[in-house]
C-alpha cells in the first residue's frame, strides 16, 4: 500500500491543528505549519519591519507566507521519501484554489509513488471565531480586531477546485460528532491505496 500524503486544510481556527494530531495518531508524522515555521515567521517579519504576529498584510503574504508554506511540504516528501505518512495541516486556502500549485504536489507524490489525500475542516465563521478566541494565540490579535474585513476575505466554505476532497464538518451545529468523522476519515485512508 502507498504511503499517504495528507493535507488538511481549513480557516483559521477550524480544527485542523486538534484533527490532524487525531488523525496521526493511526502512525503517521504529523507537521504543522505554525510549529515548522513560526519562529523564523516571527524573525523575519520583524526584519521586514513589520509585528512579529502580523498574519494579515501584504509584507506576511508577499515575503513570508510562500517560505512557511516551501518549508512544510519539503519536511513532507522528505518524510515520505523515507516511508512515512505524513499528515500537513495548514489553512491551504490560497493553496487548495491553484490549480497548478496541487498539480505540482500530485507530481511530487506521484515521483515518491505515494498517494495525495486532501481534507478540508469546515468550520463557520462563529464558529471559527469562537475557537480562535479560545486559543488566544498573538498572531489572531489582527484577524479579531478586524474581524469583519477579515471575514469578508476568507471564504469558510469547501474549494470547489479539488477533486477527492474529504470534508470534516466542524461546525457547531454538525449533525456527525468530530470522533465519528475522524473515525470516518481514518477507516477511508486505511481502505485507499
């Protein structure tokens, strides 16, 4: 069976972080953007002359972002060159809406003869801003105090772009309890391959 490349995706706030380790817990590696990148993220957004929590302007998306992102996936297919499954959670929102950005990964899994599975967490905007609240983490501090603009730039709903897109539904009102569509989730990656 091929090892399994694993992203998943979602707002901030969505659940990706506490899904992802769940899902890792059936033997893969897991990696997190944040944790891979977060301290050269914070050094160089102070060296590009702007705040170490700053997520939200153009100096983050244009300079920093890009680096987060080349950074994660090489911990990726180094780990599945070395057998590993490997589990990616980051928002992939930019990501999961360029087309050739996701051919160039299925490219990448496909030299390693492994498999790309792609996850998407929903999570409504209440919901999503009460679990950003909840973690208190400095780097949501621009997202909160400008919530409605920030709302008004990220669409909560599933890419319509991706094909095979597994959608976790981590809404407060969802019919299915997380550990049910966890489980869901984990019992569909051991039957693909």
């Amino acid at each position: 069976m091929p090892h399994k490349l694993i992203l998943i995706g979602g707002v901030p706030g969505s659940g990706k972080t506490y899904i992802g380790k769940e899902l890792s817990k059936s033997t893969a590696i897991f990696i997190d953007k944040d944790t891979v990148s977060r301290l050269f993220t914070e050094t160089l957004l102070v060296a590009l002359g702007s705040n170490k929590d700053d997520r939200e302007s153009e100096i983050y998306s244009s300079k920093v972002r890009g680096l987060e992102y080349e950074t994660m996936m090489k911990h990726a297919f180094e780990n599945l060159e070395l057998g590993h499954n490997v589990i990616c959670s980051a928002p992939f929102i930019a990501q999961y809406q360029d087309n050739d950005w996701i051919s160039e990964v299925e490219f990448e899994v496909e030299i390693l003869d492994a498999e790309l599975v792609k996850v998407w967490i929903q999570a409504d905007e209440n919901t999503a801003r009460e679990r950003i609240i909840s973690r208190g983490a400095d780097r949501d501090n621009g997202k909160l105090s400008n919530w409605d603009s920030y709302v008004g730039s990220v669409d909560h709903s599933p890419p319509t772009n991706v094909s095979n897109l597994i959608v976790i539904d981590n809404t407060l009102s969802s019919s299915a309890t997380l550990s049910e569509q966890i489980l869901s989730v984990t019992n569909k990656l051991k039957e693909t391959g």
